[in-house]
C-alpha cells in the first residue's frame, strides 16, 4: 500500500457509508422510520445483539465518532478499495486501522490527535461491532495520548469583562437595526448570541444545561430578577444550580423574550430559552457551541468554545482576588476546589457566583484591576 499523495484525508458523508456501516450507527443512534429499524435486515446486521448503544452519547461525541469512521472509509476509499465492499468486519481490521493512524502520522498529525481519532474509532466500533475486540486499539489511543503534550489553552484565556463586552457589542448592533421596523432574523441571531455570551461571561454553567433552560421552570423570573434553576439530575456533578442572571442583563433578557425570540420562532412553539434560527426549535448544544465559536473568532482571531468560559472565569477569578479561590469550585459547580484546580485555573454555588459578580462590577465600574489581570487584558482591550 502506498502513501496518500495530498496532505490531507477528507470525511466521507454518512450517506456514502458502506450500507452495514450506516445500517448499523443508525440503529445504535436510534435513528431513522420504525419501520426501517424494525425490518429483518436490520435485525439481522445486528447479531449478536449489541448491547451498547450511540444513543447515549452526548451530540458532540457522535459527531466525533462520525467524522472519525468518515475520514477512516475516506483513507480505505483511497488506499483499500476492496475494504469498503465486505462486511463492516473487514474495516474493522486493526492492521487497516493502524495503517489509516500511520497516514496520519505521516500527515504530520499531532500524536494527541491521532490517539484521539484512534479513541473515537474504538468508541464507534464499540456501539457499531461489539464482537470485534478493540482492546489493542484502545490501548494504542491511551498511549499515545499519555505520551502526547498537552494542548495548551492560555493562549485562549479571555478575561470575563471582554467577553461581556463582545455580547454587549452584538447587542447593540442588532438593537439598532431594530429601532424603526421589526428586526430580521440576522439581527434577531445577533442579539441571540450576544445574550448568550455575556450570559455565559457572568454565569459560567456547562454548555448542556445552557442549551436545557426552560421558560418557566429552569428560567424563571421573580419580582424583577430574572433566575436559572437546576436540579441535581440536570447538573454533571449532581450539585444542584440555583443563581440569578446578572441585573445588567435584565433589560437585554426581556427585550429578547419580547421582540428577538418570536422573530427566531416564527410559526413554531418551543418553550426552550434559546431558540435556532434555522428550525424555530430548540438550539441545541451544538448549536450554541458553533454559535459561540464563530462569534469570538471573528471578533479575537481565536475561537472561545463555551467551556473554555469555565477556564476564563476561574483564572479570572483566581488572578484577580487569589484569597477567594476557595470559591472556584461553587462557581463552576464543582464538589471541591481540587476539581476547580485541577481542569480549570490556568494561571459554594450562590457565593460564589455572587463574588464574581461583584469582581466584574467592580472592573467594569472603574476600579483598578490585578496587575496579572491588567497584563492578560493588554492585547484585547478594545474590547471592553
């Protein structure tokens, strides 16, 4: 077998999938007409029964797993054509997987992202092929991975006061488009992500539970204070999210439930706060994820993912007030400061929410920050 000649391997659709391979992940998705599920064909590509299942998954891991079997059938399409006609059994042979690892490598891929890719092959073939044994090709993934650096993400560190700056920017100018005829839905989007933004900056909650809030039951509004409220079932750490949106996003909160939101709608009801511009549904976490990233990259030249938010706001915190760590861990909802340490400082849940409300203020109204703070805000203060 030769080496590719490009120096890159596309994804191959799901549509363009061998038939067993698309067969198989859609039924471990749950996807697709009952009848289609319940036919014999189906029932019969799925023996022995697997007991795993894609559908269990969060969005983001599937698409992962998608575009990961994608690019290997693309990589089999060009170098093993012969692969792609037999049973889901033949592309499943580790020696063909590891010929498509070492085409990356090759590639000048990064060994974390091969180890990923390698991971994510394993995951698929765990819901797709279950008779087929993937130990040594997880671990391949886990060695590699150990033995990669670790992508830095200081580079990306944004303080919280720019990003809510972003969103307010956004605000602004869809706010006016909007001030002699009804908004468009461009503007309507624009107003949308901005809200999230800033909504994010202040109160840094997963991605997930962003995309999960409800009017009237997770997003609530008492007296004038507009609320988000979790339970312990919605929150990965089982620790239960009871704060109040920020008083400086009330204003913007109503003028998107009262004018942007029904425009994003349409004809269509959905009691989810967040709303597609595309569907008039639910914006799903990945929605929001893309939403964000296209925002800040256009804005900072980088792309900020949402959970990287999580990031900014506990270094932010920590370089700011570094005696008042010990609220990291209620901020982000964690069960101890370790936690917080541990996956998010690179530099309990209602105080600290509101003492980082008060450090934000606090810059925001004019008094002097830390000088680390100052420093990472250097290059981007046209923001704020």
């Amino acid at each position: 077998m030769t080496a590719l000649a490009h120096t890159m391997i596309h994804i191959r659709p799901v549509f363009d999938w061998p038939k067993e391979d698309r067969t198989r992940w859609l039924v471990s998705c749950q996807a697709g007409p009952a009848d289609f599920l319940k036919s014999l064909e189906t029932a019969a590509l799925l023996e022995p029964k697997n007991q795993k299942s894609a559908d269990s998954y969060e969005e983001t891991t599937r698409l992962n797993l998608i575009d990961a079997w994608g690019q290997y059938l693309e990589y089999l399409a060009q170098s093993e054509t012969e692969a792609l006609s037999g049973s889901i059994k033949l592309r499943a042979d580790l020696d063909q997987i590891f010929g498509y690892l070492k085409e990356l490598e090759r590639l000048g891929r990064a060994p974390q992202t091969i180890g990923t890719r390698a991971n994510s092959i394993a995951m698929f073939l765990s819901v797709t092929c279950p008779e087929v044994d993937i130990a040594d090709l997880r671990a391949l993934a886990a060695r590699m991975k150990r033995g990669a650096p670790t992508v830095s993400k200081s580079g990306r560190i944004v303080a919280p006061v720019v990003l809510i700056g972003l969103g307010e920017r956004l605000m602004q100018h869809a706010w006016k488009q909007t001030v002699d005829e009804t908004p468009t839905k461009d503007a309507s989007t624009t107003f949308r992500d901005g809200l999230l933004i800033a909504l994010l900056a202040q109160r840094p909650i997963r991605r997930q539970n962003l995309a999960d809030l409800e009017i009237g039951s997770s997003f609530t509004c008492q007296a004038v204070q507009f609320e988000i409220h979790l339970t312990a079932e919605q929150v990965k750490t089982d620790n239960p999210i009871n704060v109040p949106c920020p008083t400086n996003l009330t204003a913007p909160i109503e003028h998107y439930l009262a004018i942007f939101r029904p425009v994003l709608l349409g004809k269509d009801s959905c009691q989810h706060l967040w709303v597609s511009s595309g569907t008039g549904r639910r914006l799903t976490a990945i929605g929001i994820y893309q939403a964000i990233r296209r925002r800040t990259r256009d804005a900072f030249g980088f792309p900020v993912n949402p959970h990287l938010f999580r990031d900014c706001a506990a270094t932010f915190m920590y370089l700011q007030s570094p005696e008042l760590a010990w609220m990291i861990a209620g901020l982000l909802g964690h069960g101890n400061l370790a936690t917080g340490r541990k996956h998010y400082i690179q530099a309990q849940s209602k105080a600290g929410h509101e003492q980082y409300q008060s450090l934000i203020a606090a810059i925001r109204g004019g008094k002097p920050m830390s000088t680390a703070v100052s420093t990472a805000l250097q290059d981007i203060g046209d923001y704020i």
